[in-house]
C-alpha cells in the first residue's frame, strides 16, 4: 500500500487568492446587504393574511427569498488613528422582490 501525502496550506493559500481585492487591497471579509421587501395588496387572499398574522415578533422565520442582485464593490474603511488598522471588505447588495415560506 502506498500512502500519498497532500500539502493542505497550497490549498488554503489557493482559495485565499480567490477572495476579491482592488488597489493592493484584499478584502478581509465578505458581505451579503439584503434590502427590499413584499407587499401583500390584495389583502383578500385568506392564506397570504394568515401567514403575515402568524409571525410573531422575536420569531426567527425560514424564508426562499428571491433577490435582484443590485450593487457588487470592494470597501474600504479608513482605521480611525495610526494605530487602528484600515478595514476591507467585497459586498453584493441583493433587493429581495418575492419570498416563500418553507
């Protein structure tokens, strides 16, 4: 039996390099904004009044969210002295159009 041995730190380093930069700058974290919502107008349909009246407030809800992907860009945020170091991060903004209760 032969035993083949993986170098794993290429491959860290290999995913490393897939995270987005601009300017000499690597983003230090990623960010997903959500914004947006729906709007119930026919307020006549009984399952759509019963679902908005069964949420309550505190309760975490499992949604299928379907978004338009809006804005996609690299941050910087200066550190506030010498001393705090300057923050990066790659974002997308998502505006959610329709959802669904799972």
């Amino acid at each position: 039996m032969t035993v083949i041995e993986s170098d794993f730190s290429q491959r860290i380093d290999d995913r490393q390099l897939e995270i987005p930069g601009l300017d000499g700058y690597k983003a230090e974290k990623l960010a997903i904004v959500i914004s947006g919502g729906v709007e119930f107008t026919d307020v006549t349909q009984a399952e759509d009044v019963a679902f908005v009246k069964s949420l309550k407030l505190g309760q975490e809800v499992t949604l299928t969210v379907t978004a338009t992907v809006t804005k996609k860009g690299f941050v910087l945020t200066p550190g506030k002295d010498e001393m705090t170091d300057d923050k990066t991060t790659f974002g997308v903004g998502l505006k959610v159009h329709s959802l669904e209760a799972v």
